[in-house]
C-alpha cells in the first residue's frame, strides 16, 4: 500500500485482452509522483524506439496523481503520455472533469494500454470489475452519444468517460481524447492513438476514494482555497463568470498582437469583442459548471438553437477555441465558432490544432496553392464561418480537402510543397496556440524546447509577471528572478521561464488545475498531507527536471533534435497590420542564445540540448543509459 | 519586439496624458467613467501615471501605448495614450 494513493497501475493488452495489475514500490511513487511523471517514465522505459504512432506497440498512459480522487478544488485532472502521431516524439497532456476522480476510486493510479483489439471495443473499470467490451455500437459516435450509451450499456447513470470521437477513430492526426465530453486532453494526437488501437473509451465509476494520511489538512486546505479564490487578483471571479476569454482580456490581447488572427499574419481583429466569452456567454450561455469537488466552475455551458443546433451538454468554448476558430480563421461568427468548439468536442478534434491547420487550408486558398478543384467547391476563404464548420466535418471523416488538413500543417505542407511551408505554424508538427510568441517572447522559449511541442501551458506568460505583484511572489518561490518586459529575452527571463516550466512539470504530475491559485509551497502541503512523506518545494522542483528531461531523452531517442527547438519563420516577421507590424519579429539571435541558456539551466549541453551525464545521475536517472534507453551528453 | 521610436508630440514642463482603464480597473476612476486625462510633468513615467488615475501599487496590469506593450518605467510623452488592463492570459 502506497499512503494517499491507489497503489495500483492497471495494465490491458488490447491484442490479447489480458488485463492485469502492478502494485509498484513507494519509491516509484515518490520518484515520479503520477500524471506526467509516470507519462514520462513509461514511455522511455517501454514503448519501444522508432515505431510508428499507429502501431499497436504504442501505449497509452493515462495517469492520475496524488492530488486525483481528494476532495479540493482543482485535483480533478488526468494526464495522458503515448508516441505522438503528430511529432513523432513526446506526447503529454492533460485534461479535467469527472472521470480522474472515478478511477481513482475505482482504485487505479494510472492505466498503461497496448495492443490493438480485432474490433472495436471500450474499457471499463470499476471497483467491481475490469472489462473489455464491445463498442461496435459505439462505433462512429460522438462523445456525447458515446457517454449515454455506456450509461445505457452499464445501467449506471453517472458513469463517466474518456472517449474519442470519429476525429479520433479515423485517425486525425491531433485528435484528442474528451473526459466527460468536454475536457480535452488536447494536444500531440493521444485521440488517434486510441483510434488506431479500436479502444473507443475509458469508462469509469468508483466508490473507494484513496484516504490521505491528515484528512483534516486537506479538508482544511480545501475549505480556505474556497474562500480565497476570488480574492485572487489573477484567478478571480471572471474565471467564475465566463470561463476564459474574458472581453477586456481579448480586447487588450487583440490590441497587442497577442491574439493570432488570419494564420498569425496578420493579428489585427477589429471584430474580437463579438468573439469573447463575455459576448458568448451573454448571448447563447446556459450557465457555468465545474469538474469534481471545485467551486472555481469555470467551464461554460451554452445552447444555442439556430442557425446550428448546439446541445447544452457538448460544453462551450474556451479562449483557445474562440480564437483558433475565430480570429485565426478570421471567422467573426460567434455561432459559429461555438458551433465548431462542439464538433471539435463530438468529433475528439484538438481545437488549436483543428483551427490553425483550417487556417493553413485558408491561406492556402488565398494564395492559390490549393484551389476549388482541391477543396471539392468549398470556398476556404479567411472569414468564410461556413467553409470553416464544412472543413471540420470534412477533416473529422477524412474527406477530400479534409484528409490532408487532417494530417496536421507539417505534413500537409510537407504533401503540398510550393512554398506552404511558409503558412504551417507549428513546433516539431504540434500548432502553436492561441498566445503570440512575438508578444510573450519568453513564452517563445518554451514553445520551442518543451518535448510536447508548442504549449502554452508549459510555461510563463511573460504579460502577468512585468511588475512586482502577489503573482511574481508566486513564482519567486520556483526560482524565477525578477519581473521583466513581455519582450525581454535575456538571462533573468530564461530563469523565470526555466523555474515556471519544473513548476508546470511538477503540477501536472500531482495532476493539479492551473486556474486554482495554490502556490507551490501549498501543492508540496498537499503531497504530504496526503501521503505522509516529508516532501520538500525542492523535491518537488526537481521531479519537474526530471520529467522534462526524461521527455527530451525520449524524443533524442526518437530522432527529435534540437534542430527542432525552432519557431516557425512566421514568428520571425512582423504581422501584416497591428501592433506588431512595425518590427514585430523575433530576433533569431537572442532566440538562439535563449534556448541556449535554458539548455544549460536545464544540465542538458548548450549546444546539443543532450542531457549531461551528471544531470541524469543528479536525478536518478542513471537507469536511461544503464538500460540502454538514452544517450548523454558528456 | 523592439519598441518602435517614440514620437515627440513636443516636450513642456507639464503634460497631458490620456489614460484608459480596462475592465475591473475602472473601478477607481469615477463612476461610470473609462477615461481621464492627466495633467503630470514631463517625464512621467507608466507607473506614476498609473498611480496618479488612483491605481494602488499591487494591482497587477498590462499597458500599451499605440498598441505597443509599455512597462512600469516606461516615460511618456505629451498626449500618449495609455490603456491599462488586467493582465493578458486565457486557456
């Protein structure tokens, strides 16, 4: 027994349909802690090098962490890892709801899947009972038809689901697989890994939650997270009221060329304010609701009747969606775009990457690369909010224009050729995100060397941390510097990233939601109320090391250099109008000295990125080259 | 990003300096009003502008003039316009 924890790790063989249990020593635990630290160690420990994503050597990992399955606000997340599809390399990320906390009490730290089953078929676990069953019925659904009939199937009505949509049976290459319908593990193609396996879903119940060795501190802790939240000056009630994508937030975004509009050329969107969440929820919204034990309840509802039916239970659009559907399509049709979020979300469909690789296709379009005689009579013109719904039906299926946009913008402009190369915005295959790297240029530090590929969520947002503030203070604790421009890229600004990136590391291992303020310092409290141990902020810092560099031997090993810790060209340039236009671009030079630095901050060789020898001693992870899993650096 | 050269709109003693506080920030300009126009000395910097609409120190925000981020020493010059508003991030 592992305290605070499961202690177990489920394994399923989809070829075989064994199933099976792992009850790993403490030490495991306390090494990797859950969530991306158990993604982290599995797929360098066993999926074997050089397959293709699709094969049925691939693995799924879907991990829990300690937080998982404990009544606070914000523990309720999962973290899924497997071989992307996309880059090849590293795929991790994360995703809220209700289902995390069904395994847990279903008593299950992690899920490790592999194989391939004949047909399709879903998984269910409970406390009862381990099971594969027949999805043939299941088949071609959306998620939302999917969580019904396994309702239906079981005969328990709050059975929960991870499950994937035809986006993800058909194997779009940045499908994403959906907790509970709309919480989406979105990025790096972990949807169509399940596809390519038949598994249609993950469905869950449980009635065992894991017992923390101090309840009283955790319920403690819960109780002042509750009161304090909105106080937070950040993480205040506007989370509360319309989710993110607040109107002043895009507004101001959109003025300094933070928002992407057309592709990221042009980021200049003077219709933002009737693409916001406030506008969303003051026209279509039906109310806000939570994931399990949260009082934040930051997810939007909405309802929407005409001209597109939208289903109060498909969930509502985040700040990413709004604007890869919106303004990077230069779609100004709010309906639309909430229309789209819900296809996004049926269909098991990345809505960052979805969006940007339509907004290729447009400016493809434009630019006369591909033509009408491509797009099968689909005008995919930037603005057009019809062709943008007609294209995500048609990449969901595979179809015509849709089969090649489906493929992710690297390959779609490696298929294309004719200078398209130009207009794919990615980091090794994964799209880049709705927060402009020419703006948050430490951000673009991340974006670049992060193993996942470009992520938002893996770093700090240079624009929250320019001044002296309650929110600096939070991160000073990590290690970051001191505050400094959006626009700094100097030494302190690598710093600050490096600290915010262990931190990202570290939080997504417990795995805990960024929108609840807590302090490192408190998340570390957590860990120990909950398992005894003494952990330390420092402790924790380091599994952040660790995890990031597990994920950078892992894509060495998979061919990923740093050759690939690179922007895309497009960040190197101003924008056609607006705040960035007039000397918009990156400055490649300090770029390069700045992912340098990181390099070095992180033990890995500056010029190679290569983990040091003594880095991965310093971290206990000898084992990597010991077993012949990595190579180091001298 | 480089900071674009800024255009001297002619330098005096004092100076007016048109500010704009965004969403929760309005709350310390009179009520129901977005805008207020500063009457500061040359030279004045973001933060001091800042401080003069009634924005206590500790409050986080962002600020653009001409759409261009702009940072707590930042001096500005006659009739810039600067937007403040609560800092830029979303999910």
């Amino acid at each position: 027994m592992v305290p605070g924890y499961a202690g177990k790790i489920l394994r399923v063989d989809l070829t075989t349909g064994n199933i099976s249990v792992d009850e790993p020593e403490e030490e495991f635990y306390r090494t990797y802690l859950g969530g991306a630290g158990f993604v982290s160690y599995f797929l360098l420990k066993e999926v074997p090098p050089g397959i293709d994503a699709f094969s049925p050597q691939n693995k799924i990992i879907y991990a829990l962490g300690p937080m998982v399955g404990h009544p606070m606000p914000g523990a309720t997340r999962s973290c899924i890892g497997a071989k992307s599809p996309l880059t090849d390399g590293y795929a991790k990320t994360e995703a809220g709801g209700f289902v995390p906390a069904e395994i847990k009490k279903a008593g299950y730290d992690a899920i490790i899947i592999e194989g391939k089953a004949k047909t399709p078929v879903y998984l269910l676990v409970t406390d009862a009972t381990v099971e594969l069953r027949d999805a043939a019925h299941i088949w071609g659904k959306t998620t939302l038809e999917t969580q019904d009939i396994i309702a239906e199937d079981t005969g328990v009505k709050r059975v929960k689901t991870a499950a994937i949509g035809v986006g993800g049976e058909n194997m779009v290459r940045y499908a994403c697989v959906m907790n509970d319908v709309k919480d989406a593990h979105g990025r790096g193609g972990v949807g169509a890994v399940m596809g390519s396996k038949n598994l249609k879903a993950i469905a869950s119940f449980g009635k065992k939650p894991p017992i923390p060795v101090d309840p009283g501190k955790i319920r403690a802790m819960a109780v002042s997270m509750n009161k304090e939240f909105y106080d937070d000056v950040l993480f205040n009630k506007s989370l509360a009221e319309v989710g993110t994508g607040i109107h002043d937030m895009m507004v101001a975004g959109n003025e300094v060329g933070n928002q992407p509009s057309h592709n990221f050329g042009v980021n200049d969107f003077p219709e933002t304010a009737r693409i916001t969440a406030t506008a969303t929820m003051e026209e279509h919204g039906a109310g806000m609701e939570g994931c399990a034990a949260c009082r934040v309840r930051c997810k939007k509802t909405v309802e929407i009747e005409e001209p597109w039916n939208v289903d109060k239970r498909s969930g509502g659009p985040e700040y990413e969606s709004l604007v890869s559907l919106g303004s990077t399509c230069g779609v100004d049709d709010l309906a639309a775009i909430i229309k789209g979020n819900e296809l996004a979300n049926h269909y098991s469909l990345d809505s960052i990457s979805l969006g940007v690789s339509i907004a290729f296709g447009m400016e493809c379009f434009e630019n006369g690369i591909i033509g009408l005689e491509d797009t099968g009579g689909l005008d995919l013109r930037f603005g057009n909010a019809e062709g943008m719904l007609e294209a995500i039906e048609l990449i969901a299926r595979r179809e015509g224009i849709g089969n090649l946009l489906a493929e992710g913008v690297l390959r779609a402009s490696q298929e294309l050729g004719k200078d398209s190369e130009e207009f794919a915005v990615h980091v090794k295959g994964v799209e880049v995100p709705m927060h402009d790297p020419r703006v948050k240029q430490g951000l673009a530090v991340i974006y670049s060397v992060e193993a996942a590929g470009a992520d938002h969520c893996a770093g700090m947002h240079d624009t929250l941390f320019t001044q002296d503030s309650p929110g600096f203070e939070h991160i000073r604790g990590m290690g970051a510097i001191r505050p400094l421009p959006a626009d700094d890229l100097g030494g302190d600004k690598v710093a600050n990233e490096k600290a915010v990136h262990m931190w990202a590391m570290f939080r997504d291992s417990l795995v805990a939601c960024q929108f609840v303020p807590w302090s490192i310092d408190e998340q570390v409290e957590i860990v120990r109320a909950v398992t005894g141990w003494s952990y330390t902020t420092h402790e924790a810092l380091k599994l952040g090391q660790r995890i990031a560099t597990l994920g950078r031997l892992y894509n060495l090993r998979e061919g990923i250099t740093s050759s690939q810790d690179v922007l895309p060209k497009r960040m190197f340039q101003p924008t056609k109008s607006g705040a960035l236009s007039k000397d918009g671009g990156l400055d490649p030079a300090k770029m390069e000295n700045a992912v340098r630095l990181f390099y070095g901050m992180m033990g890995w060789d500056e010029d190679t990125g290569i983990p040091r020898r003594s880095t991965l001693a310093e971290l206990g992870l000898s084992w990597t080259i010991e077993e012949e899993h990595a190579i180091a650096s001298a | 990003m480089k900071q674009p050269p800024r255009e001297d709109k002619g330098r005096t003693t004092a100076m007016q300096v048109d500010i704009e506080l965004i969403g929760s920030l309005r709350e310390y300009l009179p009520e129901g009003q977005k805008r207020a126009v500063l009457d500061v000395p040359a030279g004045t910097t973001v933060r001091e502008a800042i401080q003069a609409a009634g924005v206590p120190a500790g409050r986080t925000w962002n600020a653009c003039v001409d759409g261009a981020l702009v940072y707590e020493d930042t001096e500005l010059t006659q009739r810039d316009c600067l937007i403040v508003f609560p800092p830029i991030a979303g999910g």
